[in-house]
C-alpha cells in the first residue's frame, strides 16, 4: 500500500464496495447486508413484482419484525389492531414468496433490526449495511458503513443488492479523556449533537473517534452511532478494535475458525490511516460532558442536568425566537425552571438506542432496592429476544419488577407512535430513544432523551433527576 | 415515477426550520401496505386539531393553498425519519416541489425517486418566494427543470443548481432499477470476487 494516498475507515470501506463509477461520479455501491422490517418494504417488494423482478441475494438479506408490534403479551395471541396484522402478514408473504430469510415474531432472537444485526453477528466490520430505517448508523459501531434508505432504494436493494451513492464527505468527532461518573455513551452522544446541530453532519459520514469512544464497549459505541442521524449525518462508525472483535466471536453467526482469522486479517487493515483528510473535525473532551438531558423538540436542544429552561427571549434572532417559543410552549415549560424539577408522567428505556443488556443492567443497578414514584408509569423493553433471556438469566427483570418498572417483549415500543405503547397528550416523558419531536411517542406526547440510567432515576425521583445522587444500593 | 418537466402552480409558504419526516407524515399513519391514500395524512398534527376536525389556522387548510403543488420552507427540511412516506404524502396531496434551503440527505433522495423535486435555494430567496406565495392565488410560480429557474410572478427567474443524473431521470421519468441493471455484468464479476476474498459473508 505504499505510496498511497492515506484513507480513512469510510474511505477504504466505500473503495472496497465500488462495482461501477457513472461518468458523472456516482458509484454504484456493493450492499453486503440489507436488513429489512414490516414498514418500508411492502411498497418494495410491490415493486419487484409489478417489474417480474427477483430478490437477488437472499443470503445476504434478512428480515425481521419490530416496529408496530405490542411489546406485552398479546403477541402471543395474535396481533390485534388490524393495519399491523396486515403489514406483518405482507412481510412473511413477500420473504415466502422471495426467498427472503425472515426472524419470525416469536423466535428468540426477534428484536429491533437494529439490536439483532450486530448481536447475531450478521453486522461485522468492512461492511456496507442499509436498512429502510433511518437509524441504520447503529451498525456503524461495529466499523461497517451503514446508512438507512427509504423504499425506492430498498426496492433497488433488493433486485440488485447494490445502491447508486454519491460518495459522502469525511467528518471526525473526537472525544478524549475520561468521562465523569453518571455519564455514558448516550450523554456524549447528545453532547455532540447539543454541539454541532442537527444539520452539522448533513453530507458527511461521522468517525467517532479518541480515548473516550476507544474506552467504549460494543453497546455504547452502538448508542453513539446510533444517534449520528440526529447529527444529521447518514452514517457514523468506529474503528474496529480487540474490543469488536472479541465482541464478535460470542456472536451466534459471526465467522469461526478459518474463516475468522482471513476476515480478521483484514479488519486490521481497515482503521483510518494516520494524516487521512477530514472535510471537518470536532473535539470534544469527555470529562466535561455532564448527564444530558433534551428539553425541547429537537435533539440539540439538550443541557445538563443542573440547567434551567432556556428564554426564547434571549435568542439571537427572531426565527429562533418562533422556534423557541413554540417549543417551550409545547413541551409545557416556563422559562428559568429546573430542569430537575420537572414531574414525568412515564419513563420508557428501550430503543435501538438503549435497550442492549448493558442498558439494562444500568437501569436496573439505579432501581435495585427503590421504587417507582407513585404516578409514574416505567417500562423497560428489551431489544431483543436474547437480550431479554440475558436479563432474565441475571435476575434483572425481577430486580425491575420489584422496583415498580413492567418488563416487556422485545419491539421498538414506545420510541415510535405507532404501536400500542404510546404517550397521551400532555403526558411527560424521560426516554433512552432518540427523537424527541413534537408527537414522536404520540400525539400531544413530551418527550425528554436521557441515558438509561437517568430514566431510571427519573422513574423512581418522579421527576427529571440527576443520576449522581443515586448511588447504586447493594442487593436488598 | 411520472416525468417532471416544467411546473406553475399555486405555493405554499410554511416559514419552518427543521420541518422533520414526523410532522410531513406522523408514525401512526404508516401502517398502510400501498403508496397512496397519504395525502390526507400530511402534516396531520398541524392540519387537524385533536377531535380531528380542520385547523384554520394552518395553511394547507387556506385557500388557494389546498391546491398547492409546491411548497417552500427553510433549512433542513425532511430531517428524521427515513420514511419515504414522506415523500408519499407530499404527492398524494398534490405537492411536486419543495424549495428550501437546504434538506436533510434521505429525504432528497427519497424526493427525487418519487418524482418531487428539491429545489434549494438561499434563504434570503425562500423569504422573497414566500412573500410571493402570500400573495395566493394570482400569483402562481414556475419551476422549470429543464432550464433550472424558477419563474416569480413578476417574470423574474432565480436559476438553481442540480446534479446532472438525477436531473436527467426526473426530467424522462426513469426509474433507477433499469438503469442499474445495464451494470449486471459488472454486479457479476464483483460478486465472484467478493465471494473468493470474503467467504464469510452471508452468516454462518
Ligand atoms: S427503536 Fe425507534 S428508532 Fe429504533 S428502529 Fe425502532 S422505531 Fe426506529
């Protein structure tokens, strides 16, 4: 490799999956694995067979149903509002009738399409990866490029496993030193976000990067990446490191044996070479980032813990000062009021952001020994079939139970409003997902993005509360 | 995808930054199996108060602006979700335009797919096209793709930039999948490749 020009981790990924280059640029790019679900396909297989087209690769192609399904028992008995049923019911046709292998609803390792990918050892680092859904990022903590598309590509996925894409500019966020205790990889992430806005990745691809992210273990990266989306960017990654790869060798269809060592060899290779050009770099230094909490309606407007409720009043200009209003005024907050002070009606930790074992295990070391407030509803739902056997196998769910919180079936539950798990009008919200835009967890619904463990707090406090005053009690 | 050439018809301003896939079309409104019937479903918390009936005060619910085909906005619209619906329920109600400042990445693509056409251009233009849309009914905008302006009412024309490829589809109506199989060879050999150098892919 001598002589080349240095690359970064995006770059050599990107250079590895070019099957053609249109004379204007445009690359037609390999797909190495496309994980699909019931919402943004049925249109697409439509598609394929209004066109007599054939699903290409089904080896590398896996469906799964996640989110508009009843995260409680009544998936055991069938799924009751009809729409779902029906969007269900298409995607095990559509994999019948293409090939398509597809996780069905009541197999242990069903989940979020984004939990399972990574945990069943299908995501693995030098891929690309898409998916109809935005927060594909999340593979990207695995060092994959993976980015979230919408029908019409999915539909283009699957009869040719390949995808037209303009190459993406580099960006790199870099975040070092230690992080502060209460503090994790959901509070650096809404850190970065608070920092570059929502827009601040647009057209770029985030490598997350420095001693805080290296220290990370697999679920935090994937928190992080996660979230890139809400950056703006379409996708984030970290360099695969010991820590990836010791990851992958406890998953179930992670290669083994021979096959494992040519792909390692390779893995090594991928890392950002040094004096590798980013378009843009952001420093962040971990010891400063205190737990985040977002009050408004859109994820940058996040602050710690400790701040008060921003004056619209004090914003530069006049279009921020609409948009300011308009949020306080949805959100129902009075400028100067503490944060910590705000009453919530619900707490949902789950989420392709936070519901892996770690996010758990850091809910329920908060809820050990405590209770729930009396108001609160609290709802802990795993990300996946496995992940909720893990749980259990570790007395997890009892330790929640007994604290209050219901333990729920894997799905994406209340991060989206569109299965039964929603959020009424009015009703306050400390939730470990992702979006907190107006009516996202249901119309009318507030919602406050937070760590798992802060949800917890918050959960037992009854109020937004800051994790650092709950020391962890020893087992009761 | 219907072929987009030239487009004059009645706008409507929606002065909103960061105007996300959630508020263009809300979750609970993507359970439908087929591309069409979102229409009704657009920007639905902000055109339907909670006991479902119309909000006056929302403009699609204004005339002439009932009868938009485009619609013009500040940064980052499309942002969220990478729901084509979005897109869908633009359609279905009627709207082939978005002017903008800027988008957010998967909603411009997802645009272009569906024959809508992002249309970015300063914010500074966007206020002026604005006023012009307030003016309703007599004063209808031109968006010409084939000559990249966009026409005022005045007859004034503020030129716009656009990739080439995505230009050409849209303007023939040409869907991407035929396109891409003109490459099957190519698909072919790296695929062989591929499955020599990384025999590990596809699980185990
Ligand atoms: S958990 Fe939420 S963000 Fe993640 S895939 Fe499901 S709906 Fe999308």
């Amino acid at each position: 490799m001598s002589g080349q020009k240095p690359r970064t981790l995006f770059d050599k990924i990107w250079d590895a999956h070019v099957v053609d280059t249109l004379p204007d640029g445009t690359a037609l790019l390999y797909i190495d694995l496309h994980l699909t679900h019931e919402v943004t396909t049925p249109q697409a297989f439509d598609g394929l067979r209004q066109a007599g087209r054939k699903l290409r690769r089904p080896d590398l192609t896996l469906g799964v149903i996640d989110h508009n399904i009843a995260t409680d028992a009544s998936r055991y008995t069938g799924i009751v509002d009809p729409e779902s049923r029906l969007q269900v019911e298409t995607l095990e046709k559509n994999a019948a009738e293409f090939g398509m292998p597809l996780i069905p609803l009541l197999d242990d390792r069903q989940g979020i399409v984004h939990v399972i990918g990574p945990e069943l050892g299908r995501s693995l680092p030098g891929m690309t990866i898409v998916c109809g859904d935005s927060h594909t990022s999340t593979h990207g903590a695995m060092g994959a490029l993976a980015f979230g598309i919408g029908t019409s590509e999915v539909e283009h996925v699957l009869a040719t496993q390949t995808l037209l894409q303009k190459p993406a500019k580099n960006m790199k966020v870099e975040v070092n030193g230690n992080l502060a205790v209460g503090c994790t990889a959901k509070d650096i992430v809404l850190a970065i976000i608070g920092r570059i806005g929502t827009a601040g990745g647009t057209g770029h691809v985030i490598e997350y990067a420095g001693d805080a992210i290296r220290a990370l273990d697999m679920a935090g990266r994937m928190t992080v990446c996660n979230m890139s989306i809400e950056g703006g960017a379409r996708a984030g990654m970290v360099a695969p490191d010991e820590t990836t790869f010791e990851y992958i060798r406890r998953t179930p269809n992670g290669p083994k044996g021979e096959a494992l060592e040519r792909a390692l060899a390779w893995w090594r290779t991928l890392p950002t070479d040094p004096g590798a050009h980013f378009d843009k770099v952001v420093t962040l230094n971990a010891h400063e980032i205190v737990p985040q909490v977002t009050w408004g309606t859109s994820p940058e407007d996040v602050l710690p813990i400790t701040g008060v409720v921003p004056n619209p009043e004090e914003a530069a200009d006049e279009a921020r000062r609409a948009q300011l209003r308009r949020m306080v005024e949805y959100m129902g907050l009075t400028p100067g009021q503490r944060l910590q002070d705000l009453k919530i009606d619900v707490a949902f930790i789950g989420s392709c952001t936070n519901s892996r074992i770690e996010d758990i295990r850091a809910a329920a070391a908060i809820a050990r020994g405590r209770k729930v407030a009396d108001g609160v509803r609290a709802l802990v739902v795993p990300g996946s079939g496995l992940v909720k056997k893990q749980a259990e196998a570790e007395g997890l769910d009892r330790i929640l139970t007994e604290a209050g919180f219901e333990w729920r079936e894997a799905g994406c539950s209340m991060c989206l409003g569109m299965n039964p798990d929603k959020l009424t009008p009015g009703q306050r919200c400390a939730s470990t997902s992702n979006r907190n835009f107006e009516g996202r967890q249901g119309p009318g619904g507030r919602t406050h993005l937070l760590s798992p463990a802060m949800a917890a707090a918050a959960a037992i406090a009854g109020h937004l509360a800051d994790v650092r005053d709950f020391q962890p009690k020893g087992s009761v | 995808m219907e072929a987009f050439t030239t487009l004059t018809g009645i706008a409507a301003p929606l002065p909103k930054a960061n105007v996300d896939t959630d508020q263009i079309i809300p979750a609970r409104f993507l359970k439908s199996i087929s591309r069409t019937g979102f229409g009704k479903h657009l920007f639905a918390n902000f055109r339907y108060k909670e006991d479902g009936s119309e909000n006056p005060d929302f403009v699609l619910n204004q005339e002439p602006y009932r009868k938009a085909e485009i619609l013009i906005a500040f940064e980052n619209f499309g942002c969220g979700s990478s729901r084509e619906h979005a897109p869908w329920a633009l359609l279905d109600f009627g709207i082939r335009c978005v002017i903008a400042p800027d988008f957010a990445d998967i909603f411009h693509n997802n645009s272009f797919k569906n024959g809508v056409l992002p249309v970015k251009l300063p914010r500074e233009v966007c206020e002026q096209l604005m006023e012009d849309a307030r003016l309703g009914g007599n004063a209808r905008l031109t968006v010409d793709l084939e000559r990249q302006v966009v026409v005022r009412p005045s007859g004034e024309e503020i030129p716009f930039q656009i990739d080439p490829l995505r230009r050409h589809l849209l303007l023939n109506g040409l869907d991407d999948i035929g396109q891409t199989l003109q490459h099957a060879p190519a698909i072919d050999s790296y695929e062989a490749r591929q499955k020599a150098a990384q025999p590990w892919l596809g699980g185990a």
